[in-house]
C-alpha cells in the first residue's frame, strides 16, 4: 500500500515524462491483478491522478491512464467507486463526457480504449440512468455516438470502435434506454442492426444482438420490431439461416432479403449468439398478432432447417432447447393456444423445474 501511495507523487501533470511513464506503467501492471486493484481503488489520490493523466499531451501516457482506467472498472465495484470519485473530486472529471468526446473525434487515438471504458460503466445497471441524463444533455452525443459506430471508417487513426455496441446494448438494460433506441428521434436501432451478422468482430456482432435482445424482451416495442419492413426480423433471422433451399411456397413467405441466399451462406459461429437470436424470437411469440406474424414471413421454416443443422453441426443443448421452444409455439394453432399473451401464465416454481430437467434429457437424446 506505501509503495502504491509513493507513486502518486511521480504522477502529476507537471512532473517530469519519463518520471510520469515509469509510474504509470507500474500503475498499469498492477491493474492486472486483483489485489493491485484493490490497493489502486483504496486510494483516491492515486485515482485522481490516473485521471489527470489521461489529459496528459503525452499520448502514451494518455494511453495507459486510460488502459488503466479500463481494468480498474472492469467490476462493479470498481466501475461504481471510479464514477462517483470522478463526479467528487474538485474539479470534478466528467468521465463520460471525456469519453463521449473522445469516441466522437475522428482524429482521438484513445477512441477504442475510452469505448472499453464506457462499456465497462454502462454494464451497471444502478449507473446507466445517469449515464444517459449525461449522454443526453448535449442534443448530439448520442447521435455523434450512433454514426462512430456505423461508419465503419469513422475514426481515421485506425480505432475499430467494435466495444459501442456493447455500450448501446448496456444502454438498453433499462426501460428509458430502450425507448432512446427506438424512438424516432434519434433512429438509433436502425443504424445498429445491419451489424448483427457483422463478420469482422463478435464483440461487435455480439453486441448489435444483445440490443436487439434487450429490446425484444420489452413487450412495448413488439409492433416496432414485427413492422411492415421488416427489417429487425431479418437481422434476427439471417444469422440463423443456412444455404438450404426452399420450395416455392416456403421462399414466398419468407422477407425478400432471406429469400435465395447462396450457398456460401453459413449460420452463426458462436453457440451463445444463436441462442440469444432464439431468445429475440421466443419473446415475439409471447402475442397472437406477433405469433401471426412470424408464422406469415416464414419463420417455423427457417427454425426447421436451423434444428436439422443445429443437431448435426452445431451440437449446442442450449441452442436446440431454445429453438424448439420457439418452434413449439409456431406449430400450434391460435385455438390450441387458447391465450393472447404468454407473458400472462405464471407456472409454480416445482413445474418449471420438472420441465427444465424433461428438457435437458429431452435434448441429450438429440446429441446422443
């Protein structure tokens, strides 16, 4: 602890470069493990100066105040005690701001890892309504935010910008996120949606799909989602499709972006992705109108070619269960149903589990 304390006096804006660099890479080993963590938290000197740093002219020691700032809130704790010193100290450092801005410069060498920063304090769900009051003060930033992350070039200083998306989807953790989301004000789910099959970053993809989960889970925006354009549905459904050929019949139900795909087509790699697109999917089931809807543009189909691979290729439990959890509401009718929403049935705690085990030995068979 002495140590760590000692090094706060090297990490002043006005103490010497090479002086400053030492420190600061020592600072930043020690962010590696958790008891370096613990003693860097325990000292709000040692933060103060970590976020002076990161203004520092310096790019590399800009670069490992933020890199250490990165780990040092990469758990809950870490990332709550980091947001609250930040608003306290005098004056204070706006640790959102300064990382909105940063994301938003096209020429910001610090883009990618300052997105890190912000991902790891949005995770929280206890801090994400003051993130946004924050993000929505200024009428642009997330506007600015949204076109960073769409324009796949933005940033001209080779910045990927591939952790907003799980920035967006964090957002989304609460009802006002999802509303921003959708809203037409600032049209934010259409610019991330083509990045749900994006092959360049699972980061990327896995965030894009975790909006689009976040957003289906909230029966309010199920008439945005299922809407004449179709557009959301087919970023739900394309990574689940294959190259497998339908008939006629099959294909005209189908949105025109999922009709003929081509032989090159191939389904998503990662198990945890295809299972939350199934996800997507069984929380549009929970209405009639939704239910109808998905049964008109094709999706039991596609879920029947998805199962035949998934028990073949895929080999995932988890993904088989939830595809035929979705495929066992798609084949009844309306009048076997007998409900308008799912959401409605409650089932005792004792049943719930006797079919979660039913389903497990159900799904081995398959694997089997």
């Amino acid at each position: 602890m002495d140590t760590v304390k000692e090094l706060v006096q090297f990490m002043q804006p006005n103490q010497r470069l090479d002086l400053k660099a030492v420190a600061l890479t020592h600072v930043l080993g020690l962010t590696g493990s958790a008891e370096g963590k613990s003693a860097i938290l325990s000292l709000d000197e040692m933060l103060m100066a970590i976020f002076g740093l990161t203004y520092d002219e310096n790019p590399t020691v800009a670069k490992d105040a933020v890199l250490s700032l990165i780990n040092l809130t990469a758990e809950e704790e870490g990332a709550v005690q980091v947001f609250r010193l930040a608003k306290q100290v005098q004056p204070t450092f706006p640790i959102v701001d300064v990382a909105a801005k940063a994301i938003a410069d096209e020429q910001s060498v610090l883009a990618d890892p300052w997105s890190m920063v912000l991902s790891n304090l949005t995770r929280v769900e206890s801090l994400v309504h003051e993130i946004l009051d924050i993000l929505e003060r200024g009428d642009q930033t997330l506007p600015r935010l949204a076109k960073a992350f769409a324009q796949l070039d933005y940033n001209k200083k080779k910045c990927k910008l591939h952790y907003l998306a799980p920035v967006f989807c964090n957002l989304m953790q609460v009802p006002r996120g999802r509303e921003l989301c959708c809203h037409n004000r600032y049209k934010l789910l259409e610019k991330l949606l083509p990045f749900a099959s994006f092959e360049g970053s699972v980061v990327r993809r896995g965030g894009t799909i975790g909006i689009l989960k976040n957003v289906c889970f909230d029966a309010v925006y199920h008439d945005v989602i299922l809407n004449e354009q179709d557009s959301i549905l087919v970023a739900i459904l394309q990574p689940l499709c294959g190259p497998e050929e339908f008939s006629d019949e099959d294909n005209d139900k189908l949105p025109i972006e999922l009709q003929y795909l081509p032989e090159s087509k191939t389904r998503e790699e990662d198990p945890d992705l295809r299972k939350m697109l199934l996800e997507c999917l069984l929380q549009l089931c929970s209405t009639r109108r939704s239910r109808e809807i998905l049964r008109a543009k094709g999706t039991y189909e596609i879920l029947r070619e998805f199962h035949k691979w998934e028990a073949k290729v895929g080999r995932d439990s988890d993904c088989l269960l939830a595809c035929e959890n979705v495929v066992d509401i798609l084949i009844k009718k309306e009048e076997e149903i007998g409900l308008d929403n799912y959401k409605t049935v409650e089932v005792p705690a004792d049943q719930a589990e006797k079919f979660v085990q039913e389903d497990a030995e159900y799904v081995k068979t398959l694997l089997d």
